[in-house]
C-alpha cells in the first residue's frame, strides 16, 4: 500500500504545473523597454495597454511616482480584448544636474482599478543629449586668485552632428578658447576666469551651440561659479 502510496504521489508530483493566470492589463515587453533616444523638447513616448479580459476594464488613474512623469489620457476605459494608447512624458524638463549628461530613465507606471493598483510597468531607456557634455557645470570653487595666472578648466563636448561650434559666457567673466576635438563632432571648451578684477564671488553662463549653415541645430547653458581670491599680500 506505501508503494502504490508513493506511485500516485510521484505521479502527482509530475503532473504539470496550472497555467499563470494572466494580467487582466498588459503592456507587450517589447515596448517596455524605449533603447536609446534622443532629447527633445517634450519626451514623450506611446504605449499600448490591452485588455486580456472579456469585459470592459476603467482605469481610474495611472500612478508614476512623480509628477513630472504624467501619463495621458488621465483615466480611460478599454474594451474587452482591445488596445488603447498611452503616452508617458520622460522628463518633463531638464534638472540642472543633467544638463549635456546621459540620463538613464526607470519609471513605474500602476494604473488605478477599482481603488486599487491593477498592475506595475516598468519602463526604462536611455535619453542622449543633442550636446553632450562630460560635466553638468563648471565650479571653480576658490582655485583663483587676484594677480595670479587663471586656473582654467576644460570641457569635452560631443555634436550628435557635425556642426560649428557657437560658445558665450554672459556675464564675460572668464576667457573661453574652444578647439577641435577626436572627431567632427567632438569639441574642447576650455573656460579661464579673469584675475585682473575686483575679488569675490563670480557666476555666468556658458551657451554651447551646434551651427549648421549659420543656424543653431541644438544648443545647452550650463552654469559657471566660483570664488576669485583677495592678492597675496
């Protein structure tokens, strides 16, 4: 009796597992995950929800975390067995510290059913700027002093297209030299603050262009700060 016992529990045992219930709310995985992309003005990005059930599901909201990520339509109501759009905002504006850097984006999107999340979707990619940059802003710190020769700081600077670089510092409170980089689309800025003025605290902005038959194609402002020194005594 324990041998025919232990039979039909091996038997059991092997017996497939039941099928995974599916989500009643799907995005297919392949439109998860966006690659990578270029900056633009508004980043915004289309996805397809799809009801899997046979009756109409209402989604009362789409929950992201964050404000800056809001998704359209609001609410919405798909159909049994059919697909309706969504269109999620990346970045709804550049933070300072990502100015002219590549910015990895995770978002978590729950849409709202029956006062509870139905499900969470993961989207993630990468957004590369138009400009890129190897640092967000120039700090000088205190590294200058009065009378003394400028400790200057050098910016690497990458065209997603050949062009003409334009560069500006507002107020003038430092020289700027740019050179021509590894490729056509690589550029140094190096950027040297006066010493020859009143000492104290300095900031500007420095505005990077990409030309292209005299026409800006993309252009960034990244901040510039420092302290100049009092003269050595």
């Amino acid at each position: 009796m324990s041998l025919l016992g232990g039979l039909l529990g091996l038997a059991h045992d092997l017996r497939p597992p039941p099928p995974v219930a599916q989500p009643d709310l799907v995005i297919d995985p392949q439109y998860l995950d966006f690659g990578e992309v270029w900056e633009t003005k508004e980043q915004v990005i289309r996805l397809p929800v799809r009801n899997t059930t046979t009756h109409a599901i209402h989604i009362s909201e789409f929950q992201t975390g964050c404000d800056c990520q809001p998704v359209e339509p609001k609410s919405l109501t798909i159909p049994a067995g059919e697909t309706r759009d969504i269109c999620l905002t990346l970045e709804k504006e550049n933070r300072p510290e990502r100015v002219g850097q590549l910015r990895q984006i995770r978002i978590e999107i729950r849409p709202v059913v029956n006062g509870k999340p139905a499900a969470t979707w993961t989207i993630h990619g990468t957004i590369r700027p138009l400009i890129q940059t190897n640092m967000p802003a120039m700090m000088f710190s205190d590294s200058n002093r009065v009378g003394q020769p400028p400790v200057s700081r050098t910016l690497n600077v990458k065209f997603h297209t050949p062009g003409s670089p334009s560069v500006k510092l507002v107020p003038e409170v430092a020289a700027v030299e740019v050179r021509p980089g590894a490729s056509a689309i690589e550029w140094k800025v190096t950027v040297s603050p006066r010493t020859d003025r009143t000492a104290g605290p300095f900031r500007a902005v420095l505005t990077i262009a990409n030309l292209s038959d005299n026409a800006p194609v993309a252009s960034l402002d990244l901040p510039v700060d420092g302290v100049l020194l009092e003269a050595d005594r």
